[in-house]
C-alpha cells in the first residue's frame, strides 16, 4: 500500500510509534547519564577530603565542619539523582507500554502479522514492579547517600543523631519514591 492510499489512523500510529520508539531510546541513555552523575557528584568529596587532607592524617570522621556539609549536600544530590533515575526508568516503560499497545493494534487489524511480532503486544508489559538494571543502581545511590549522610553528622559525635538521620534520609526517599509511583498511576494505561 503506498504512503497516499494508508488510513490517516494507520499513518497517524505509524509516525507515533517512530517517535514513541524514539523517546523510549533517548531514556535508556539519560539513565546512564544520570548514573555517571552520580558517580561524578559521590566522588567530588573525596577529592576535596583529599586537599584538605594532603599533608596525611586522612579521617574522615574527624573532618572540618565544611566537609561534614560538602557530605550532606552532595547526599541531597544523590537523592535527587536516584528519584530522576527512578522516574526516568518509569517513563520508559510508560512509552514501552504504548509502543506495545500499538504493535497490538496492528496484530489485531491484521492478523497474518502475529507471526512475525516477537516483541510484547501486551500494555502490561513491562511490569511496573521490576525495574531491570535500575534497582541495583538505585539501591547503590540510596546506600551511598546514606554514607554521606552518615559522615556529614558522625562529626557531631552522636551515634543515635546519625541513625536518625540517614533513616530519616531512606524514609524521605520512600516517600519520593511511593509518589512517583502513584503519580505514574494516575495516568490512563497505567495500572
């Protein structure tokens, strides 16, 4: 059938599945991005520890107050980069799911296709609960977040300040994390 003869509808999920497609790429590779700006942003303090340090005696818990705060902000970062990881990964499977749903459009008008679909044609996949590659990558972030949250007030010499704070910092994460997933929730196709 030539371009001129196709059903504006057909065209129309012919162009959305291109750019659809697309997107779905552009994602995997901000979420590599984002990953490598973590580990960009995790290591800058110890760069620093390693000026203020450098004529020996490197203890990290007996660190300036400035270098407790570097900890704490770059721990805020790193939460801040795990939740983007998180909603990019679900923004991908968001446009996963609708790239599947047009191949089941395509295999349902025309059936003799089917055959040759071995890609998903199910809206329900992927599945929202595993995420891939992305779990051990945000668990790492949460984990090293929660050492700099940990060095940046062990300096005050109050252990049970410190658990308090990274199981505050792991908690507000949580949080994060359960709307993300519910305002993904809200939108039509996501169940």
């Amino acid at each position: 059938m030539a371009d001129s003869e196709k059903k504006p509808e057909t065209a129309f999920l012919i162009e959305e599945y291109k750019n659809i497609a697309a997107t779905h790429d552009k994602l995997r590779d901000l979420l590599v991005r984002l990953f490598n700006y973590f580990l960009l942003l995790s290591a800058f303090p110890f760069t620093v520890a390693g000026i203020v340090f450098r004529n020996g005696g490197f203890n990290l818990f007996a660190a300036p107050g400035e270098i407790r705060i570097l900890f704490l902000f770059v721990a805020l970062g790193d939460l801040c980069l795990a939740v983007a990881l998180f909603d990019a990964r679900l923004s991908q499977y968001r446009y996963a799911r609708t790239v599947n749903a047009i191949r089941r459009y395509f295999k349902e008008s025309v059936p003799e296709i089917s055959d040759y679909l071995y890609l998903p044609t199910s809206s329900d996949v992927p599945s929202w609960s595993s995420l891939g590659f992305v779990w051990p990558q945000l668990y790492f972030m949460l984990f090293t977040g929660a050492l700099f949250v940990a060095c940046g007030i062990y300096g005050s010499g109050r252990l049970c300040l410190t658990l308090l704070a990274v199981i505050l910092y792991v908690g507000f994460y949580s949080v994060l994390h359960i709307w993300t997933v519910r305002r993904y929730e809200k939108h039509k196709g996501i169940r």
